[in-house]
C-alpha cells in the first residue's frame, strides 16, 4: 500500500524510520495532534518509556475513531526534553513499528506545557 523511499544516493536512517513514505492516491489521511502522557483520569507516568507507551496508546485510540490503526502510521514527530529520554523512546517506537517503519522526526525540546510531561507525539496516518 504505501511505498516506502530509501534512496541508495543519501545516507541510511541512523534508527528504524523511514527518509519518506509515498501514499497512494485515493487514500485519506489523518492527523493526531501531538500526544502527551495523560491518562483520562489524570495520571502520568513517571518515566519517558511508560510515557512514550501512553502517547502511542492514544494516538491509536484516535485512529480507531477513523478505523485505522498504528500500522497506517506514515510519519512520526516525537519531542523529547533529555538526550536520556531517546533511547526508551526509540525502544518503544522500534516495538511497535516493523521495517519498512515511518518517516520519522526525533527532536530535543526544552520542555512542554507541564514539568512531569517527557515526550511528545504526533502523527500522521493513512488509509
């Protein structure tokens, strides 16, 4: 369904993600706002994995109100506030998302509207 671009002329991505991904025409697309880990009932986890895992729960909770899922995910935009807080993002980025993975942004931040909240995502699917 999508196609998934890599070209042999630039360097390959440093992790699991794509450089691009083509969507066919005729598919529609939706786009998650940018995640944070809140539960309904106000809880946040306290470490940037458990948090990454929330984001992604309730990004696929919004695509299930389009029927779609993770694996319509095209492209990623994640925001972290510590270099510490990469690698148990990427760790639950790399679980749930397989090769050919997608396109995908990892960025540095300074912080967002709330102290507790340590990552950030949002994302756009196709289907």
């Amino acid at each position: 369904m999508f196609k998934f671009l890599t070209p042999k002329s630039i360097k390959p991505p440093f992790a699991r993600y794509s450089h691009g991904v083509e969507v066919p025409a005729g598919k529609r697309l939706v786009l998650c706002s940018g995640q944070v880990a809140i539960t309904a009932d106000d809880q946040i986890p306290d470490d940037a994995g458990a948090q990454a895992e929330l984001c992604f729960r309730n990004i696929a909770a919004i695509l299930s109100e389009a029927g779609l899922g993770l694996g319509d995910i095209v492209r990623i935009n994640a925001y972290v506030t510590d270099r510490a807080h990469l690698r148990p993002y990427m760790e639950v980025r790399d679980r749930l998302f397989s090769s050919p993975a997608p396109a995908s942004t990892l960025m540095i931040v300074s912080g967002f509207a709330r102290p507790e909240f340590e990552v950030e995502v949002e994302a756009i699917a196709a289907g």
